[in-house]
DNA sequence: GCACTAATGTAGCCTAACCTACGTTTTGAT
DNA sequence: ATCAAAACGTAGGTTAGGCTACATTAGTGC
C-alpha cells in the first residue's frame, strides 16, 4: 500500500483538476467555434449544439457565458465571433488537443479511441506536461528517420 | 485546416467527455476512501473534505450522492465504508490512476505534474486507452533489462 | 408577397458541486 | 462528571450545465 501524499498536496492536485474541469466547456466551445469559422466562416448557435450533442438553448446559455468571459461576440440571428482572447485561446487550445491526439497515437491507442480520448484528457495538460508531449513527439519523429 | 469531423461523431465524442466529466468526482471520493480504510482504518467525513480541499458540507452531500449510487455505506457519526460495488470501483480507478501516471512519467513528465495532471486525466482514459498504455509501459520494462 | 420551415430566442425546470453560517453530537482531558 | 474542542450535520444559497416547451424571427420557394 503506498504512503497517502501530504493532505496539503493532495487537496492542491484535486484542486487544479477541479478548476480544470471548470473551465473544460469553454475550451471545447473557443475551439469548436474556431473551426467553424475557419471552414465553414460562420458560427451559429444551431451548428454549435449539433456538433457539441447539446440542445440549443443550452449552447445559447454557454454562449453567453462566453460573452461574460469576453471570449466571443454575438448578437442575435448573427452568429458567434472570437474576441481576441478567444483567438488566443482557441490557437493554444487546438495546438494541444492536436498534441495530445498524436501522442496517444504514438502509445499505440486505436485512432477513434485516440480522439475520443483526447477529448477529455486535453482539458488537464499543464504546460510542463505540454512540452514533455512535443519532445517525445519530436523523439519519436527522429527515431523514425534513423 | 483540417477538415471538421462529421457531426454525429464529433457529437459523440463530446458526449462521452460530458459522462466522464460526471462521474469524475465520484471516482476521486471511491479511491481517496479505499485508501483512508487501507491506511488509516476508517474514513471520516473531515478527513475526506481536507484532502479533497473541499468544504466539509459538501463532502457530505457527495458522500450522500454515493449512498444514493449504492457506492458506500455511512451512517452519522461511523464513517464511510465501501459496498462491494465499491471496492470494485476503487480496485479499477486506483490501478488506472497509477497506470497514467506511470506513462506521464515514462514520457519524461516530472514527478509532480504526472501525479497532478493524472488526477484529471485518469477519468477520461478509456478501457481500450488503458491497455495500450498498459503495453507501452511493459514494453518500456522490456527495453530497459535489454 | 406569402407561407412554410428552420433557426433563434425565452421561460422555467433539474441536478451536481461548490460555499457559509449555525446548531448538535462525540470525544477526550481534566 | 464536566466541559471545551473537534467533528458532524443541517439550512440555505450560488453557479454551471444540462433539459423541454413554446414564442418569435429570418430565410426560401413558389
Ligand atoms: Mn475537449
Ligand atoms: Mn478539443
Ligand atoms: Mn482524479
Ligand atoms: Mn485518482
């Protein structure tokens, strides 16, 4: 049986984890709404439920929760855009859903699981574990021309 | 720009990401009291809160909620105790725990963020997820004695 | 231009997960 | 046995994130 952490420790892991989760929706939608408007140039409420697999009126209350946050502009029968923090954020979201994708990938996970996955495991890289992502990926990548 | 995934698939995978997301503290109460009773010899409701870095109020309401999901057995005053669905729980959510932090650190993840990213990551670790990481860790083992 | 349909918005409801404030029960030390 | 402190429980409140049902607006085809 392995020793319990220090309470102090253990209730600061729990902690960021929580605060994680707390902020995981609106990352999933700055992102979502990022390629939207990058493929398809609009954002509307509609597609936004459709592709999440919420009902609108729910992703109509996130919306404005993203307005608060001054994530996105909307207005109505207008569709969603990015503030610049939103831009921002949907770049470094994106980037480390894409890493983290890759490097199950790279463990071996089945793709659809590998997306799946990533989905929820993304909301909880920090940073450091960020950069120990891309230099295993760069690793591997250099086996492979080796 | 990658092409958008179809919508039901995108849908789905955000849809698993939300049940996860729901059954993520409930695992985190089932692990921390498996390893208080395995420690300790009881778990106490204060003793929950503080590791968890939670109000002591609210540790009782989950501790309520896992009554209701037939996870544990508490009774005022006496603690909480583990049912055999429990203990079932707690057995798999503590080998996965270890399991992903195992990985981050394999990765090159330093020793504190493995151990606190794990604590949001696990949750979203899928069975099929789980034994690929399970691989990549003993084919580690494997390349170290060789 | 009208009428139908799809999109959008609003109202009202629910549960989970957090909190503070306060009252009650146990526990343990004199 | 008493009593103070700690643990526990209860009451009541907030926010996020879901939902359904219904009203309104916008867009489209004829
Ligand atoms: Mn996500
Ligand atoms: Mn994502
Ligand atoms: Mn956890
Ligand atoms: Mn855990």
């Amino acid at each position: 049986m392995q020793p319990l952490p220090a309470e102090q420790t253990q209730a600061r892991r729990f902690g960021k984890a929580r605060s994680a989760r707390s902020t995981a929706v609106l990352e999933d939608y700055v992102e979502l709404i990022s390629d939207l408007l990058g493929t398809t140039g609009e954002a509307r409420p509609t597609d936004i439920a459709r592709r999440l697999g919420v009902s609108h009126p729910t992703a109509i209350d996130t919306i404005a929760r993203l307005k608060r946050e001054d994530l996105v502009t909307a207005r109505p029968y207008r569709g969603v855009f990015l503030t610049e923090k939103g831009e921002t954020l949907a770049k470094r979201v994106r980037a480390r859903h894409r890493l983290v994708v890759d490097v199950l990938l790279a463990l071996g996970v089945p793709q659809e699981a590998a997306e799946a996955d990533a989905e929820g495991i993304e909301h909880h890289v920090s940073d450091v574990t960020l950069k120990a992502f891309a230099e295993f990926i760069r690793d591997a990548k250099d086996r492979r021309k080796a």
